[in-house]
C-alpha cells in the first residue's frame, strides 16, 4: 500500500507541475513572513499590496487559499513562529494534551478530554490507532494561483523518517487538482516497535464561474502498522537508571512478534447547486457521499498468556468494516436571513468477520444495519457575526439524535468570541458490541445503550489572552476496563480487557488559558490548562494540571536575509491514572493501579528561516538522564530518552 501511493504521488506530481495554466505576466508571489527579504521585493511593498487591488504580474501570498469543508478559509502561512513550531511534527498540529508514545508512528494518550469528538453514527472503533487517520474533516481544499508544493521532512528516533509532500494547481481559475501523501519508518528504541504507515490525498475541487455549480472531491488510501510489542515486562529496570538498561533494547517486552495494521480506503464527493442562473437567492441542492472501507488486523504467529488463554499458537485477528453515507438537502438562501436547509441521511454499515464463533456464549460474524436521519441546518453569516443550529433525529427504528449550536462574533482580527453547544444521543462504537479473537477472553457479543452527550464550550481570543472553558456531561459513557483475573507467580500477569457501560454520570470541566508575552528578542509562550471529574467511580481519568512554556529569542541576521529562533519549551503533568494501550484492541482501557506523571519535559530547540525554507533543530527530553527515569506514556510505556531531531518545511510557489 505504502509503495502503490508512493507511485501514484510521483506520476501525478510532474503532471500538476506543467499543467498549470498560467495568467499573462504571472511570475512568482510576494511572500511576507519574519524575513524582510521576500522573493520579488521587501516586506513593506508585499504587505502593502496585500490589501489593495494586485497587479496582473503579482501573486501575493494571501492568494494562496486553504479552504475546509466548512468552507472557512485560510492562507498558506510561511513565517516562523512559535506557533508552527508546535506544529512541525508527525501530526502536523499542535499535540498540547496528547502525549506520544515511545516510537513516532505509535499512538497518544489523551491528556486533553476536551480533544475528544463525537459521532452520532456507529464508528468503527479501535480508537488508539486512529491517531494519525485523517477523517473527512482533515482534509483540506486549495485554491493557488500558481503551482504550490509543500514538503515537509523530519527524522525520526532511529533508522527512518518523516516525509509529507502536497502539491497543489489550478488549471484553471475553476478547477483545482491536489495530490499529498505522508509517509514514515521508524525503528524505534525498544524491542519489536517498528512503525511504518502512509497516507495517500487525492483532493480536487471545482466550481462555475458564477458560483452555481460548487464540488469538493478526495480519495483516501491509508495504511498504519505498527509492531506491538505490549510495553516493557519490568518498569522497575527502565526507573532504576542502571547504565545496563539505558540501552533500550535490554529491556525485555511482553510481545516480540505482534504487529497490528490497519487500513482504510475513502470516496467522498460534497457538491452543491444552485437551480437560479442569476438570482443567488434562489434554492440550493447539496448532496454529500462517502464510502469507506477500513480493516484492523492484529497478528501474533507465537502466542502467549499476556492476554490469556488461546484457541490457537498463532493468533490472526482481522476486523473488517465497510459503510456508505448518502445526504441530500435542499437549502434557501438570503444575504439577509441567511440560509436554512433540510435534509436526509441515508447510512449503512457492514461490521463483520470471517467466521462464527459456537461455545458457552454464540457469537456472530457480522453485525450491519441502515440507518435513515432527517435534520435541518440553519447558518448565518453577516458581518461580524457567524452562528448555525443543527438538529438531526433518526426515522428508522434507532434511538439517535443530535443538536448543535454554534456561534462566533469578530470584533477584529484579534478579538474573537465563540459559543458551541452539541446534545448527542450516540449510538455505540461497533467493537464494543461485537469482538473476535485467537484469544478466548476477547470476544463478546453486546448490547448497550446509546451514549449521552452534553457539551458547552466557550472560547475567547483577544488581545490580552486566549481562554477557553469546556463543561461536558457524559451518561451511559462506555469504556474498556481491565478485569482482575487469578494467575500464578511464575506466569506473566495477563491483561483481560472488556468493555463496559458506566450507569452514573461523568462531569467533566475544563479550562484553558494562553499567552504570549514579548521583550523586545525575547518571548514566553504559556498554555495552561486545568480540568476536573465528577464521578462516582474512577472511569474518565485525566491530570489536573497541564502546563506549556516556552522562552525563547528571535533575531534577524545577514541584512535579514535570515530569521532565527531559539529556546527552550518546559511540559509538565500531574499525576493521574492514566489509561493503559491494549494493543490486541487498537484502545486504551481504565486502570488503578498505576499513576504518571509529575515529571518535567524539556526541549532545546533551534529554528531558522530563509524566504520559504524552514529548517527545526530541537533536542528533545533533553533533561530525561538527569531529573529521573519516572517518565512514562502509559502504566506499561516508558516516555521517549533524550533524542536530537531535524525537520524542514519548504513552500514553492512556481
């Protein structure tokens, strides 16, 4: 898979890089950013043109448009800031509240609850390797005036890396064909981690010179394998610090020949029309498919008794899922009123196995089911203010509904205050109700009730400071949780994970604060965040504190030809139980019997800018010999050692 998109990528790159049709006299942009000295002239000339009327022979940088499928649009951004060096990582996002695991390619624990999302819909599950899936939401549109590439490129822990290319064209000023694929290897520090996954865009949009006719379309090939090695036997050598056992690879694992890969294949077309020719407030149709296929395939040739008894030696678990979405609606549209749509939702699933399982407990091989929603959306946008209400609710015989309710209020680009209200009634994820395995205490056939979710969320950016508050309230929340099973001294202490329904209530809060401050070169960066959980047993676990800072200086050199940031960034959580990764699953379960956390993180970076070409220098952990080998991603999973990386991104706009 990883090789076929690779191929792909290389025979369309030379085909968007020519075909590119050109406006007369269009040359390079102007590109603003920390160097003053820009492609075809200096800072002051570029951001002066930025708000005027640009010239035929002129593309600025602002003509470079990202656009999601909310149609909220962005710009390509070049500077160097401490924001985007958040983002120069495997995820190409700000991990804040996600703490990684031991190899890049390999999951997060979720520090942050408040990054959870949901879906109305039954999902697939196997949640824990969906970190680097990206859903229909992740998936952004373009619109370049001239051929546009991004490469982004950093090494890994060892033996391997990170690659993210995109090239992007508009044949036309209609018609806009993208092609992107992410691709690493890394061998990682311990026994049996290698990680080796791809993901493969191919994205197009187009619309009518007027606007009637509007099309967004992707295709997604994703493939994530992971060797599963279930984390290290004895923590009491990885904390002792003895020199013997700072060689990762001493450390003795619970799995040498596990390896889990999942897979996943999307269609997905959002088109709209409007039946007027002049008049734009007339009625609009929007019809939105999406068809995916996943499968998750657990194999293990030499079982062992880490999670139990099995039928087999060798234990070869494949999941596999396939769905199919159909919307329809039919929408009006005012300047004034803004506009209001109805529609109808049509999704069919297929969760399923190749065989049947005959014992105390039947269990079945598939579970499929169709599922008819009507709704209404209503979206305003005028001005300052953009608000939408969203209601959905099921015709056929399942219990789901959802309301959403948004809105944000621009004063001025740097003043912005946002409201989002959603009230779910969730159908359960599919591998909570249905499970096989080699081992016999990972199946189950299940029946839960819907999940209920209540969310506010308030979020503020102003000049002064960012803050956000989040107030959630979970009912019949489901769970995996660890069951005590007996076992004998000499054996290896077997994880027996099933899942579960909690019949109380969970009351989540969090709130988030950020702020920069500067002095003159010198900056600090701060992020803080505190969250609490009111429940009656310990079932959504989380730290209390979370904590971001950074200091660092910036200067420019060589007649500023050359921008410069350097510093260092300090994490810190406090102790909680975290919840431990059950490999065999794909998720992460609740355990009590282990705390992380309490321990500092810190990074040395250096970062550098020449026009579009950004270099990031960072030593990593760099304190991990010295303030105590206490640091773990899981209970099972030690944190990463002090590592010195590389990354570049380099924009070409042609």
């Amino acid at each position: 898979m990883l090789k076929k998109h690779f191929i792909l990528l290389l025979f369309f790159l030379p085909i968007m890089m020519f075909s590119q049709i050109r406006e007369k006299g269009t040359v390079k942009p102007r590109l603003s950013g920390n160097s003053s000295s820009v492609q075809s002239g200096d800072k002051s000339t570029a951001s002066k043109q930025a708000g005027s009327k640009v010239s035929d022979s002129i593309a600025n940088v602002d003509m470079y448009k990202i656009i999601t499928i909310d149609r909220d649009t962005t710009y390509v951004d070049t500077t160097l800031t401490i924001q985007n060096d958040y983002k120069a990582n495997y995820l190409r996002k700000d991990n804040f509240g996600l703490l990684a695991f031991p190899n890049e390619g390999q999951t997060y624990n979720v520090l942050d609850y408040g990054l959870t999302e949901y879906n109305a819909f039954p999902d697939f599950g196997f949640k824990a390797k969906h970190a680097a899936y990206m859903e229909v939401n992740d998936i952004n549109y373009y619109h370049v005036p001239t051929p546009y590439t991004d490469l982004f490129y950093k090494s890994v822990l060892s033996q391997g890396q990170i690659l993210d290319a995109l090239a992007s064209v508009n044949t036309s000023d209609n018609l806009n064909f993208t092609v992107a694929y992410k691709g690493i290897r890394s061998i990682g520090k311990y026994i049996n981690s290698i990680s080796s996954s791809g993901n493969f865009r191919f994205i197009s949009s187009y619309n009518t010179s007027d606007k009637r006719y509007v099309l967004k379309v992707h295709f997604t090939g994703q493939d994530i394998s992971n060797q599963e090695n279930g984390g290290i036997t004895d923590v009491d050598f990885f904390e002792s610090g003895d020199p013997l056992y700072t060689d990762r690879e001493r450390l003795d694992v619970y799995n040498k020949d596990a390896t889990s890969l999942m897979k996943g294949n999307r269609f997905f077309v959002d088109h709209t029309f409007r039946l007027s020719k002049s008049n734009p407030n007339s009625l609009v149709f929007h019809h939105q498919f999406n068809y995916e296929n996943k499968s998750f395939l657990y194999t293990q040739p030499t079982a062992n008794q880490r999670f139990g008894d099995f039928y087999t030696s060798s234990i070869n678990n494949k999941t596999r899922y396939n769905r199919l979405y159909n919307m329809l609606g039919a929408a009006y549209s005012n300047e004034d009123i803004g506009m209001i749509e109805f529609y109808l939702e049509d999704y069919t699933y297929n969760y399923f196995y190749k065989r049947i399982i005959f014992g105390d407990n039947f269990i079945p091989n598939a579970i499929n089911d169709r599922i008819n929603t009507y709704g209404a959306r209503y979206t305003y946008h005028k001005d300052k203010l953009k608000g939408s209400v969203l209601f959905s609710n099921s015709i056929t015989n399942q219990s789901l509904a959802n309301i959403q309710a948004s809105a944000r209020y621009t004063f001025d680009e740097q003043n912005v205050l946002s409201f989002r209200y959603q009230n779910m009634n969730k159908l359960p994820d599919l591998n909570y109700r249905l499970y096989q395995s080699g081992y016999i205490n990972y199946n189950w056939f299940n029946e839960f009730k819907n999940e209920k979710i209540n969310s506010f969320e308030f979020e503020a950016k102003t000049k002064w400071l960012d803050a956000s508050m989040q107030y959630t309230v979970l009912n019949d929340h489901l769970y995996f949780e660890r069951n005590e099973v007996a076992f004998d001294e000499d054996e290896i202490e077997p994880v027996i994970v099933s899942p579960a329904q909690y019949d109380g209530t969970i009351n989540y809060l969090s709130i988030k604060a950020a702020k920069e401050f500067k002095f003159g070169k010198f900056g600090l960066d701060n992020t803080v965040l505190y969250q609490n959980v009111t429940q009656s047993d310990k079932i959504l676990n989380v730290p209390d504190f979370i904590t971001r800072n950074t200091f660092y200086f910036s200067d420019h050199f060589f007649k500023k030809a050359l921008f410069i940031q350097t510093g260092v960034t300090f994490q810190y959580f406090t102790k909680y139980y975290a919840n431990d990764y059950n490999p065999l699953l794909g998720e992460f379960y609740v355990q009590d019997k282990k705390k992380i956390g309490d321990f500092p993180l810190m990074d040395f970076f250096l970062n550098a800018k020449i026009k579009t070409f950004r270099v990031f220098l960072k030593y990593e952990h760099f304190n991990s010999s010295f303030s105590g080998y206490n640091y773990f991603s899981a209970p099972s999973y030690p944190y990463r050692d002090a590592v010195i990386r590389f990354g570049v991104i380099w924009d070409f706009f042609s």
